[in-house]
C-alpha cells in the first residue's frame, strides 16, 4: 500500500478516536520524509553516490524527538513535521549563503526577478520563508496549507484530512497562496 | 500590507477573476472593487502574477529542489 493511503487511513482512524493510528502514523511520516529525501539523492546521484549529510541526520533527528510531544491533533502533529522540515532547510540554506560569502561567490537568486524561479533548483528557500511569514500573519490557514504541501509533501487530500477541511478549499488556497508567494518573491517593487 | 479581513475579499475576487475572461477583467475588476484601492491593487498584482507565475513554482518538496551538495556530498562511483 503506498505510504500516502496509509496515512490517509491512519488519519481517518485517529481522527475517530483510534489512539493506536498515531503511535503508527509518526514512523510512516518520518519514512514518507526519508524516502522523498532519498528519492531525491538517487536522481541526482546520475553515476555518482550520494552521502546524506548532516542535514538529512539533522531533520531524522528531530522527526524523531517529537514521539515525546503530547499530540492535540493531526492538525498539531503535521504542523510540528512541516515547522520542522521548514527551520532545518531554511537554516541550512542560510548556512550556505553565508559560506558563499565567505568565498566570495555572488549568492544564488538574488534579485528576486522572474528568472529566479525559471530553474527549480534556484528557488531561494530564505526569500520563500521570508513571504511565507508574512502570509502567516495575513492568512495562517493558508500559510500552514503551504507549509504542509511544501515541506511535508501532503497531497491535497492529506492536507485536506490533516486541516479538517474539503479538498476543493485546499486547492483553492493552495492556488491563492501560490500567486502571493510568487509577487513577494519578485522583488521590492511588490505591492505591499 | 492589506489587512487579514480584507485579504479574504481580494482572494474571493481574484478566485473568480482567474474564471472570467482576461479581456472582461477591466470592467468587470472595476465593479468589484469599486472604490477600494487597495483591494483593487492587491487583486491586480495577484492576477498579473498568476500571468507569469512558473508552473513548477513550488510544485513538488522541498527537499526535491534543494541542490544536490546541499543533501549530500558527491563519491566518486
């Protein structure tokens, strides 16, 4: 069964009351995480091996650290996952930017024009945590709509069941929410 | 930056915006937002991006669009 009908399930029966479902939904979740990692790591690989770093240990890490957290709900749960995923990456995209400057090279992205976002691999994650802080104070729902399909890779319908609301309200948000990240992202000449 | 509640209304008007022709948008932008510049703004700016706006903006993870020396070090095969 793939990982993504299972968390689903598991959702569903935490959801109406299973306590069991979380104990095994946390594992899943952190599995989901590793293997879009090391899906990664194995299409870049391309005739070389990939070590995973202190980065990818860094985020098992603390996924792991939060089986001690006394649970609200899957709301709180997933959110905890995303928040995660989203600090090690930023953090670490900082770390980088920092070490370039140290060397002298001309940091990636740093114009915020349209280009930008041309090449996927250029997208700058501390710009993209800069919008989305603001759009957590404009609209949280939409932020955390974000967080949990970016960082976690919830599909719509997971994010739907994990926020209690439809799919089409998720796809709607989603599509909003997009639109305003990328004019923040442009530049100063954004509306603010 | 607009203000929580009337960012509701701006998402409401570009969601039914992005339904109607792009030749319609003038007048019909000009009937919903009325007098409200602000809304006005914020929902013209929204549709000028989603004009622009790479389809694989966001799309996918995270960790997918990372580069790979951020995830790991390469080894010589």
């Amino acid at each position: 069964m793939p990982h993504s009908t299972q968390v689903t399930q598991l959702l569903i029966r935490w959801s109406s009351g299973d306590s069991e479902a979380l104990a095994k939904l946390m594992p899943l979740v952190c599995e989901q995480l590793r293997d879009l990692a090391g899906g990664y790591l194995r299409n870049e690989a391309a005739g070389h091996t990939l070590q995973p770093t202190a980065l990818v240990n860094e985020l098992y890490l603390r996924l792991h650290g939060c089986r001690t957290v006394n649970w609200k709900n899957r709301a709180h749960f997933f959110g905890f996952a995303a928040q995660t995923m989203r600090r090690v990456l930023v953090d670490h995209a900082r770390g980088r930017k920092r070490a370039k400057r140290g060397r002298g090279e001309r940091p990636v992205s740093i114009d915020g024009s349209f280009d930008l976002m041309q090449d996927p691999q250029s997208l700058d994650l501390i710009r993209l945590n800069d919008a989305l802080e603001a759009l957590e104070t404009l609209d949280p729902r939409q932020a955390e709509i974000v967080n949990l399909r970016f960082f976690v890779g919830l599909t719509v319908e997971e994010t739907a069941a994990v926020l209690d609301i439809s799919a089409p309200t998720v796809k709607r948000e989603w599509k909003l929410a997009r639109l305003w990240l990328y004019r923040e992202m442009r530049g100063p000449s954004t509306a603010k | 930056m607009i203000d929580p509640e009337r960012y509701q209304r701006v998402k409401d008007v570009v969601d039914l915006a992005l339904k109607v022709e792009r030749k319609a948008w003038p007048s019909w932008l000009a009937e919903r937002c009325g007098d409200d510049v602000e809304v006005f703004l914020e929902v013209t700016t929204l549709l000028a991006a989603s004009q622009h706006v790479d389809p694989t903006f966001i799309e996918g993870t995270a960790l997918e669009l990372l580069p790979a020396q951020a995830l790991g070090g390469r080894i010589k095969p």
